[in-house]
C-alpha cells in the first residue's frame, strides 16, 4: 500500500511538472498554439508511463545501487518521452532545438521530481528517527 500512495504522489508531482513544462515548451516553440482534449490524456498517459519507474525503487538499497537505479529510471524515462513526443508529434525531430529543448525540459523535471521525492523522504526518515529516539528514552526510564 505505502508504494502505491508512494506512486501515486510522484505520478502527481510529474504530471504537475509536465503541465508547467508544455507550457514553457510550447510557449518557446510553438506561440500561439491551442490544444485539443487529446493533449490532456497525452500527458496523463506520459506521466503514468515515467512514474512507474518509481517501482525501481525499494527500501534497502545501497547507494551505488541507488545511483544505478536513478540513471537507469532517467535513461527510462527520456526514451519514453522522446517515443511519446514522436508519437504525439510533440516536437520535430529533425529541428535540434526542439529536440535539445525536449531532453532538457526532461532533465528539469526528473530532477524537480527527485528533489521532492528525495526531500520527503528524508523528512520521514527524520520524523522517524526522533519518534525511535523518544520511545528509546521512555524505555530507559
């Protein structure tokens, strides 16, 4: 259950970004566009797709395994997008800005997504360090 609300917080976090990130994607390359419908399930469907590799993640992991685990959900989630935006005809690729301003755009997100996650988690770990040492002290007694 905690990894599915764990999911379910980074699929928000994502499609929040996303959101933000259309619209200065789009708002550089393609002034004055308007969207359909299709956009809205676009994005949720993108979003659904680079949240799952949030199941990469367990637990106990150690570091190195971590770091290998977060470059390879990165190198996950570039290849989904940049086969979505294809698909979705979200950009050009034969225009290297657009191209470029496409895995940038995917690099500011992972990063604002992991930051997030990274923060909350180690505010638990915090809370739950003090909530040990608490019960540790009334044991003492």
């Amino acid at each position: 259950m905690a990894r599915l609300k764990m999911f379910f917080e980074v699929f928000t976090a994502v499609t929040t970004c996303v959101v933000l990130g259309v619209g200065v994607y789009c708002g550089i390359f393609f002034p004055g566009i308007q969207f359909g419908m299709e956009m809205m399930w676009q994005i949720l469907l993108v979003s659904l797709f680079t949240s799952a590799g949030a199941f990469m993640y367990t637990d106990e992991l150690s570091k190195k395994s971590t770091k290998i685990r977060c470059v390879l959900h990165y190198l996950m989630v570039n290849v989904i997008v940049v086969v979505c935006g294809i698909w979705f005809h979200w950009f050009h690729t034969d225009d290297l800005a657009q191209v470029m301003g496409m895995l940038i755009l995917v690099a500011i997100i992972f990063l604002t997504v992991s930051a997030v996650s990274w923060r909350k988690v180690m505010k638990e770990a915090d809370m739950m360090n003090k909530r040990l040492a608490e019960y540790q002290g009334i044991k003492e007694e």
